[in-house]
C-alpha cells in the first residue's frame, strides 16, 4: 500500500499536539497539499468542529493519552491533506474524566456551547453508555471508539456509530476457528466476575461449539481480588486452553501465580491483550506467557510484512518497532485499541464528503450517509486492515490478528477473515427516526 | 523526536520556578497517577511494612536511652548562612498576582483539556504538590509568592490606611476559618467531579483570591493569614519541617530538618484540627482509591463508575478519616498523660505534639504525589508556554514530548515504591524524634517523658504501617 495521497508526508511541518489539535497546521503549505485545489471552493472556511469526549482523568487516562496523541496525528494527517470538504479540522477536547455522569455533561457542552459538529472518541463502555442518550437527545452524531458491542446490540440509537473498531462479540467469535483447530478443543475460561468478563463468558461458548471445541469449564474471579491460586484447583485436569481475559492491577499476579501453579507443563494459553495493554510484555512476572497467544486489534510490535500504510500511521502516531512512544520505551502504547481513533476520523471525513455536509443543520444527512457507507479498503486511512460496515447496526467488521509471545515481542501468526467476526444483526437503527 | 538543548533545559528550570511563583489557590490531580500499581503488587511489599515498623519503634527506643539534654542541643545546632532581606517581598508578590491573574484567564478562555491548560496544571501539580515540597525543603517561600500580599500593600499604599485600623478577629475564633476553608478546598479536590476542569477551577481559585484580599483588607494582612487563609497556613506549617531557618532579621541558617519544630508554641485546637486535616485528607486520597475502600461500598474498582458516583462515600469517609484520626491521637496523648502521671492540661499537651504529624504530613505528600508530580510536572511546563493555546511557544518548552514512561513499567515501579516507602518511614522516625523533643520539655524527667511518649509511638507504627499498605495495596488509576 503506498502513500498516494501524501497523507503521511508531515516532513513539512513537525508534528505538535497543540498545533494539531487546534487545526492550526494551516498556511501557505497547504495550499499545495493534495485534495486542496479540490475542495478550495467550499462555501465555508470555518473549521469543522470535532468534540473529542476524552478519557484525560480518572481509570481510563493511559488508554486516554493515546487515544489523544492518535487522534492528533490523524487530525493532522487530514488537514495536511487539505481537510474535510476543503475546511480544517479542529478537535476540542473535554475531559469526561472516564465518568458516565460527566461523559452526558460533556456531550451535552459540545451540543450547546461548543457547538461542534460531532462528538468522537470514548473508549469505556459505561461512558458510552452513559453518554448515549444525551447524544441521541442532542441529535449529536456520536462516534465511539470503544469495542463494546452496546452500538451494535442497536440498544442505543441512532446517533451513535462505531466504524473504526471491531466489538467484542465480533473478535471473541473470531478467534474460535483458531483455537480449536491450533490451541485445543477442551477449553477453560478465567474472566473477571462482571461485564468485561460476561461478554466473554457468553459469546465463546457457543462460537467454540460451532467449531466443534467446547468450554468446560468457567471460572469467574471477584473483581476486587488480588490472589489467585485458590482458583486454579478449579480448572479442570483435561484442560487444553486455558482462555484468559484478566484486567486490573493484579493481572501481573494472576499470570505469576498461574505460572507457579503449573511450573513447565502446562495447557495451551490464550488471552486478550486487553489485559497487559499499556503495559511491557517483559515485565518481571509475566515470563509465563511465553509461548502463549493473545488477541491482538492492530499489532503492538512491527511485523516483518507490515503495509506501507501501517508503517505510515506507526510512524505517524510516533511508536517504535516495539509499539512504545518514539524516544520513551517505557511508554507503551495501547497499540491493540487506539489505531481506531484514526480510522474513525477517516470514516468521518469520508460521511462528511459523502453528505456534502456543511455545519450542524447537516447532522441528519451525515447520520444516513454513515449508515450508507459498505466497506473501507485497506490504506493509509484504514492502517488495520480492510473493514465492512453494517449501516443498520452502526458497527464495522474487521480482520483480528492472533499473535505469539515469541523472544519477548508479540509475533503475529494468524490474520482472521473478516467473515469469521460476522454475526446476525440483532435490530436496525435506521428504522429510528431521526 | 526532539532532544531539549541546554537552553531548553534551563529554560524549563528556571519555568519551574517561575511557575511555582505564579501558583495560586485550590485542587487536586483527581486520579491521574499514572504508576503501573500491578508491578508493585509483585514487589515484597509486606517486609516493608514490617521493616518500616520496626524502624520506628526502634527510634523511640534508642530515643528512649539517650540523654535529652545531649539530644536537644545537637539538635538546636545552627549553621548561619547570610542575611536576607524581605525588601522584594512585595514586588515578587506582585509578579506572582500578575502570573495568577494570566492562569485563571486562561482557565475559561485557554484550551478544554485539563492536561493542556496551564491553570489546573500549576495548582494541583506545581502548586499544591510541587510547591508543598520546596516549602519542605527551603522554608517558607509562599510568603513571598502568594498573590495577595503584593496587592494588599499596593491597596494600603493607594487608601493610606493598613492593618492599623483593621477589625478585630474574636481570639476564640482562632485559624477556624482557616479549617472551613481547608475542608472546602479538600473536598473540592478530593470528591468535587471535575477539580481539573479549568473553566470551573478558574471560578473556585479566583473566588478564594477575592475573598482573602477582602478579608485581608477587613481584618488585616497578619491576622487573616494566621486565621483564614489555609494555604498560608498549611504552607507555613510545612515549612517549620524545613533545614533553612530565617529569624526576624532576616538572618539565614540551616539546621537539622524538623529543628525548628521544637522552638513551636502549642497550637489551640483549631490549629490542632487544621493538622490532622491536612494528614487526614491526604491519606483519605490514597484510601479511597483503594480496592478495600470501594469494595465497601459494593463499587467495582475495575469498572469504576467515575467521581460522580462516589460523592457521597467520599464526603463520608472524608470527615470519618478526619474524626478517626483526631480521635486517635487525642486517645494516645491522653493515656501518654496518664502513664506520665502528667498535670498538664490535655490542651495544652496535644496542641504541642500535634506539630510531629508535620513530618508525617509531608511524607504522604511525597509518596501520594510524586507520580503525578514526574508526569503532570512535564505537562505544566509545556502548557505554561502556550497558557492561551494560541499556538504560542514563550519559553520553548510547548512541544516538548512528556515522557509518561518515566513512571512506567517493572524499573521505575520498584525505585518510585522504594522512594515512597522510604519517606513514608523517614517521615515517621522523623515524627518520633519530634514528639520525644516535646515530650522532654512537657516532661523533664527522662522515664516519664519517654512513658508519655510510648501511646503515640504506637499510633505512630500504626500510621506507618498504613501509609505503606496504602501504596502497597490495589487501587483504582
């Protein structure tokens, strides 16, 4: 995949968080950025305004500082080439403080006093939650960039949309042809005791069963706890994965511990990355894991057949080969998640050019343009991988990667089909009115 | 990736400074901490624990042993330095008024993000955190930095009238106003939902600035600050922990850290209560971010429903922290009197010894804030050169990349834990060494001094030990 549209060419100009955020990369330069010529005609030189409901405080804020720094690149990367129907993008951000109380307040401030055009970007599904219905109320356009498949149970409205990340149901049901054709077929899972964990909980099952594997047995830890050995008495003997989605402080613990209670010979393990996202897989403990597989939404570590396009947005987003910040290795990015803040701008940019949208009063136009989009090829705007979109279910579906804790780095060794994550759709927003 | 040039570097030190001199009021980091706690989990956290109480218990027995009088004068020692005048004081408070006035004009009209804007940066990162340990560490800077002494004397100087013809605050009414206010300004930062927001910040800091120089032009500058004006208090208090002395003539000397605790008069109850206030509400920060505490209230910690969903909880264990506290160590005073077999009143006694929570006061600064402090500190520099988000750069450092590593991973968890372990105990031997300097003026006999000692001695293991727990333990951020 090749850069042709120059979206990664930022030599021009360093690349700022402020500058970025506040479309300022405006100036002679652009006039002779790709796609300027094209839209210089637009009615409108205003920016359009993107409300960003970000994760600055509270439990979500390391997710929250990359979501930001991902954001700013592909913000920067758009209005390097010339911006959304000829207009500069400007990104406001307000911190929701990872709080479903304040998410709604938020949402509601870039309704009526920041005006903006859309509201982009929450990660944590009760923030989503929470902030929904203030957006359905608002008519605001609301592009989360959360995994969670509250959009897609069509259990929200209309207004919300998630085209740049795949949700749960869809990854866990993924990952099932691979488990049972080269993990095993006689699988244990270990999932915190509430939602995060219920998903899993209940969407493996029967995915593993239609591939002729089976969960025997479900093990759900309390959330508050911080020790874990008198667990694993529970696992059952014949177990051949052990399926592991652990999240919190203590999930160091639960692979050291885990590791104790098997020494070398154990069962096949497979996780999500969810639980050591942001966090070095060489960390003291986790030795473990070697050898054991995780899911992966976008690789966290440089692949040796990585695409032009992937190798753009890494650079452009500033993470190294081992997906921590450029100049920082200690810093480790939420590579598996945040490469959705990106692909969400470009499918916002793409309903936008669709609608011909022009302010506020286009809210409606952008909605069914979003809902009429199919699918985004692979490229510099969609780095992960080709993706279909369900304009009924307001939700994309996309390749998963499988990777193997293999020398200390995550080595990618099954790519999924997008088909393999497709599921019936179970409601169609569009029959809301709007 | 940009490398900082020597002039970048000692552009955003001297910007350190400075923005410690522009500081001004409120607030608190809500829960941005952002150390890994899962690395520390693996650490062997409970012979710290262990450690740490024997380390304090011990120095109460080898105080014990020790001839008092030896003790108080290596302790007493003085190293003079040179003389300083106060002739600056105004002007540099003045500056510091004019770069508080710039911060909470760009509370409402600089950028959203409270990790961009300067003003939530400077007073809950620099100002409450950072500045709270200079004060520890140099003395008593922000009764040059604070923004209102500057303007009350350009005010007296304009009205031809000062404090002479102030109103008298009533002698019962002691620094009460002061604890009211501290209350507010803690749960302001503690459970308030948005401390950080800058617009909201903005109100609450520039209301307070406006009500002190009131206050101040009511009652007079040295009353209103020995009475209501918390920070100055709480500054104050902080900096007696200080190894820089300065007396009445401006004469600089050092001294053995927490030296100058002993020369302390008692303190009424409202000052008492102003103390424990202060200790009591930064351990209730760590505790309420514990998984014990959430888990009290049925509140998933891995899901944690935000600050809105805790207000209550919080004003809860707030004022309980607080009362428990107070409780406690009123108890440990009172039976220290009793097994003195002490006349003195429990008044006067506990208003003395509560000056040793100051050393223990500053150390759960240290450990709870320093997280914060590394990251949010690289934050306030940049922001501090773009206060308005105008795309300025005034000091260099508004693209500076803010390295979140420094607190990240297995490395930097183990020597941030050992850094905060180890105040927590100084802190506290630092405390006992304090409260056996008190006992021995309350109590000229050895045995009795160290036998009223023995009660707080045992709190004092006991707070060590929870300090250490609470940095040890899961949390939520």
């Amino acid at each position: 995949m090749t850069d042709k549209n120059g979206f990664f060419d930022l030599s021009k100009t360093t690349l700022t968080r402020r500058n970025a955020l506040k479309g300022l990369a405006a100036g002679a330069g652009l006039a002779m950025a790709p796609g300027f010529v094209r839209y210089s005609q637009a009615q409108s030189s205003a920016p359009i305004k993107i409300g960003f409901q970000s994760h600055r405080t509270g439990i979500g804020a390391a997710y929250g500082r990359w979501y930001e720094k991902t954001t700013a690149a592909a913000i920067k990367a758009i209005n390097a080439a010339g911006g959304i129907n000829g207009r500069q993008v400007e990104v406001i951000i307000e911190d929701d403080g990872t709080d479903p109380g304040r998410g709604a307040e938020v949402v509601g401030k870039f309704a009526t006093q920041h005006k903006t055009d859309i509201v982009f970007g929450t990660l944590f599904s009760h923030v989503v939650i929470g902030s929904a219905p203030a957006a359905g109320e608002a008519k605001m356009p609301y592009f989360v960039v959360s995994e969670g498949h509250h959009v897609a149970s069509t259990k929200l409205n209309r207004y919300v949309f998630q085209p740049g990340i795949t949700d749960v149901k869809s990854q866990i049901q993924s990952m099932a042809p691979w488990i049972a054709a080269n993990a095993g077929k006689k699988v244990t899972q270990i999932f915190p005791d509430f939602a995060f964990g219920y998903d899993h909980r209940d969407y493996l099952p029967p995915a593993l069963k239609a591939q002729g594997a089976e969960v025997i047995a479900q093990i759900a830890i309390p959330p508050t706890e911080s020790s874990f050995t008198k667990y694993f008495p529970q696992i059952p003997a014949e177990t051949e994965v052990i399926y592991h989605v652990m999240v919190g402080p203590a999930v160091l613990t639960f692979v050291k511990e885990l590791g104790e209670f098997y020494g070398s010979n154990r069962p096949q393990l497979f996780g999500f990355i969810d639980s050591l996202e942001a966090t070095d897989i060489n960390s003291p403990g986790l030795e473990f894991l070697d050898g054991s597989h995780f899911w992966e939404g976008s690789p966290r570590y440089a692949q040796p057949d990585d695409s032009a396009a992937q190798k753009a947005y890494r650079a452009a987003v500033g993470i190294d080969d081992n997906g921590a910040a450029v100049g920082d290795p200690k810093d480790v990015s939420t590579a598996a998640h945040m490469f959705g803040c990106w692909e969400t701008l470009y499918v916002v940019k793409k309903a936008m050019e669709d609608a011909g949208y022009k302010g506020p009063e286009d809210r409606a136009k952008l909605v069914e343009a979003t809902e009429a989009l199919k699918e985004f090829a692979e490229g510099p705007e969609h780095p992960q991988g080709p993706k279909t979109f369900n304009g009924k279910i307001h939700q994309c579906f996309g390749i998963q990667n499988i990777s193997k804790v293999e020398g200390g780095k995550l080595k990618v060794v099954h790519k999924t089909k997008i088909e393999d994550g497709l599921y019936e759709a179970e409601g169609d927003y569009t029959t809301q009115a709007l | 990736m940009e490398r900082s040039s020597p002039a970048v570097e000692g552009c955003r030190w001297s910007l350190a400074l400075l923005s410690a001199a522009l500081g001004l009021v409120l607030p608190t980091p809500a829960f941005a901490h952002a150390s890994d706690r899962g690395h520390v989990l693996l650490l062997p956290t409970g012979y710290y624990l262990i450690g740490g109480a024997f380390a304090v218990a011990a120095s109460f027995l080898v105080l014990a042993l020790l001839p008092p009088a030896s003790l108080d004068r290596f302790w007493r020692r003085r190293l003079p330095l040179f003389t300083f005048s106060d002739s600056a004081r105004a002007t540099i408070s003045l500056v510091s008024f004019a770069g508080f006035v710039i911060l909470i004009t760009a509370g409402p009209f600089g950028s959203r993000d409270p990790l961009s804007n300067p003003l939530p940066l400077v007073v809950w990162t620099l100002l409450w955190t950072g500045l709270t340990l200079l004060q520890g560490v140099f003395g008593d800077l922000w009764s040059w930095l604070n923004p209102w002494y500057g303007p009350w004397r350009l005010l007296s100087r304009l009205t031809g009238r000062g404090d002479e013809v102030a109103r008298q605050l009533p002698q019962w009414l002691g620094c009460w106003p002061a604890v009211i206010l501290f209350l507010a300004f803690a749960w302001f930062e503690l459970i308030d939902p948005a401390p950080d927001d800058p617009a909201r910040l903005a109100f609450a800091a520039g209301l307070y600035w406006l009500v002190t120089l009131i206050a101040m032009r009511v009652f007079g500058y040295d009353k209103w600050s020995r009475g209501g004006e918390f920070l100055g208090i709480f500054f104050s208090m902080v900096a007696r922990f200080a190894p820089v002395a300065r007396d009445d003539d401006g004469r600089l000397a050092l001294c053995w850290p927490g030296a100058k605790l002993l020369a302390a008069e008692p303190l009424p109850a409202s000052g008492m209560a102003f103390l424990l206030l202060a200790l009591s509400s930064v351990s209730f920060d760590g505790l309420s971010k514990t998984f014990f505490w959430l888990g009290l209230f049925g509140i998933n910690p891995l899901e944690f429903p935000g600050r809105t969903a805790v207000i209550d909880s919080g004003t809860l264990g707030l004022g309980m922290t607080f009362a428990l506290l107070t409780a406690v160590f009123l108890l440990a005073v009172f039976l220290g009197q009793r097994l003195a077999r002490s006349d003195r009143s429990l008044a006067q006694s506990a208003g003395l010894l509560v000056w040793s929570i100051v050393p223990i006061a500053l150390a759960y600064h240290v450990a709870h804030y320093l997280t914060a402090l590394l990251v949010d500190g690289q934050y306030a520099l940049a922001s501090l050169s773009d206060p308005f988000a105008l795309g300025w750069n005034l000091f260099g450092t508004a693209d500076m990349q803010v390295e979140a590593g420094i607190v990240a991973g297995a490395g930097s968890a183990w020597w941030l834990w050992n850094v905060q372990a180890s105040a927590i105990i100084l802190g506290h031997v630092l405390a006992v060494l304090v409260a056996h300097g008190f006992a021995w003026r309350l109590h000229p006999q050895p045995t009795r001094a160290a036998l009223s000692q023995f009660p707080l001695t045992v709190l004092m293991i006991a707070y060590t030990i929870f300090g250490l727990w609470l940095l040890a333990t899961p949390t939520v951020g």
